[in-house]
C-alpha cells in the first residue's frame, strides 16, 4: 500500500471503541489458543521489523515471540547499531525498512518522530512507548482490568504519579471507553491542558492529594517517577514525588476490591510499596502477561482486519 493509506496505531485514539471491543474478544481467544498449544499461523511468512531506541524487556519480548506464535518472524533493529543511530532520516529509513517488512514496531522519543516514520512508510506501524504515549499498554492494562473484573466502563481508576506517556494513554482509553480518570502528581508535574481535548476532561479529575484519587476507586494504577529520556531529572523527581508512592493506607481508600497496576519496571520503595506490588490486590504478573495476548490481537487485526 501506498504510504497514506496504511492504518497504524501510534495513539489509543486511532481506534475506535467498536475497534476495541473487538480487540479484546480476540485477545482472550488468542490467550485461550496459546495456552492450550494450538497452533494459529495467520501471519505465515510475514516479517515484524522491532525498533528500539529506548531499553525494553517487555515490549521486545512480547513483540518478539507473539509475531512467532502467529507464524511469522521478527528482526530486532537498534539505534547502537544500525544506521537509525548516525542520522539517517526516518523519512528515508521509514520507506526501506516498509519495503521489506509486514509491520513495523518502533519504541523512541518524541512522537512526532513515530508520525513522520508511518507517514512514509507502506505498512502498519505500532507505538511500542513515545515520550507521550504507550497504547499497546495501557490496552494490556484494560484486558487485565475486563479478565479480572468485567467491563470497564462506568469504572474509576486512579493515577497516581508523573503526567507521563501513561497516563496520557489512560486518559485517551478513558475519553474512548467511557470511564473515569483520577489523576494526582504533585506541584510542577501537572497534565499539560494543551493535550486535553474537551471530551477527555468530562472523564477526568485532577486532585491535589492522591487519597483523593484513590477514594472509592476500582483500580490504582502507577508508574516510575523518572520515564526514559529524562533521567537529568531524576534527583529533583525523587525529592518531588516522596509523597505520591502506592501504599496500603492508599490502598484502604479504595473499593475493597481494587486492583493495583504498574507497566513496569518498578521501583519497591519509590512509587510503589513492596507490601502494595508484591500484596493481594496487585495484578501486575498477569498485565505483563498480557502484552502478549492483546499485541497479537493488535498485529493480526492490522495485517488481516477482523477474523471473527
Ligand atoms: N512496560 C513496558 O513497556 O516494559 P519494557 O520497558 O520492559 O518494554
Ligand atoms: N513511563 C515509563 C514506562 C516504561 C515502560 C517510561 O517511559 O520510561
């Protein structure tokens, strides 16, 4: 296909909630599948190009054996050695890299560099994590929330911590799926209004304690204090945060069966307490998990549109 023309998925919002629902159906037919060894080879023969200019366990690896387990394969570029990292334009390297692979996965800074690389490219291409952006998460995150606790919306969930690439997401999967966002992060480390669209603040509320944000909710949910790309502030971070770490009296404000969430890595001690991650209310084995299941879902659908 012609670059224009190719659907992608470098937001939350590109799809749609129909979309979604969707997504999700077959994530847990495809987890279904998976753990009882059948074998589903849709994308035979096809080729996932991953590119990483940021460290990842997850995202690799999900990305990685889930294009195998679909029957295709996969090929693992970074900046250190390839020609992204000496300064070949991504206009230029969008259009090679698409000319000789399926879909494309790429994990990098900013996220005008992840659209100007799918502008120019003739295959999907997916956000494996932006400074502002982490879909393929927060849609893992959303299957483990519907798997543990039916539908999502209508729900409330907390967000405690950094106006990150996460929390964004949430915000956009709130907007799109139609639930509530609690968002708390001290002075300084506000939300930018000028990423807010009208309809995403009618399903969001900023508070200035996180026990205000925890209160009644269904799920908390945090991430590091200091994301990739900004470790120069990491001092300072540590410093401003030391009040917004996920523990168990912030954990009894919410509903008694509230799950707790983090996309890891953690850090036990600074966002998040090791009696909260490691305790029974957290989830986070199986989120991880299902990067796998909803990525697949994520590939299959691109590639092949809806299978149902
Ligand atoms: N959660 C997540 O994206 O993890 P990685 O950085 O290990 O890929
Ligand atoms: N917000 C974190 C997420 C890591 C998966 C970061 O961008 O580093």
């Amino acid at each position: 296909q012609a670059p224009g023309q190719v659907k992608h998925y470098l937001q939350f919002a590109d799809l749609t909630r129909e979309e979604y629902d969707y997504l999700l159906k077959r994530s847990a037919w495809l987890k279904t599948k998976f753990k009882s060894y059948e074998t589903w080879h849709p994308l035979h023969d096809r080729t996932l190009a991953m590119i990483f200019e940021k460290h990842s366990t997850r995202t690799r690896l999900s990305f990685e054996a889930g294009i195998h387990q679909l029957g295709g394969h996969a090929v693992y570029l970074n900046t250190r050695d390839t020609q992204l990292g000496r300064g070949e334009p991504v206009e230029d390297a969008a259009q090679v890299i698409s000319r000789m692979t399926d879909i494309i996965m790429i994990r990098t800074f900013g996220q005008e560099i992840i659209e100007r690389f799918a502008a120019n490219s003739r295959v999907p291409v997916i956000n494996g994590l932006t400074n502002e952006f982490h879909p393929c998460q927060v849609l893992a995150d959303i299957f483990t929330f519907v798997e543990a606790r039916g539908p999502i919306q209508g729900k409330t969930v907390a967000w405690v911590g950094d106006a990150n690439n996460m929390a964004y997401t949430w915000i956009q999967a709130a907007e799109c799926l139609d639930f509530q966002i609690r968002f708390s992060a001290p002075e300084g480390y506000q939300l930018d209004g000028s990423r807010l669209t009208a309809k995403a603040l009618k399903h969001l509320t900023i508070c200035t304690d996180p026990k205000d944000a925890c209160k009644d909710a269904d799920l908390v949910t945090t991430d590091v204090w200091t994301s990739m790309g900004y470790e120069d502030e990491n001092t300072s971070r540590m410093t401003a945060f030391k009040d917004w770490m996920v523990d168990e009296e912030l954990m009894s404000v919410a509903k008694p069966d509230a799950l707790f969430m983090h996309c890891l890595p953690a850090h036990r001690g600074e966002e998040v307490s090791a009696e909260v991650i490691d305790g029974p209310q957290s989830i986070v084995w199986e989120e991880a998990e299902n990067r796998l299941h909803v990525q697949k879902a994520l590939m299959e659908y691109l590639l092949c549109g809806r299978l149902d």
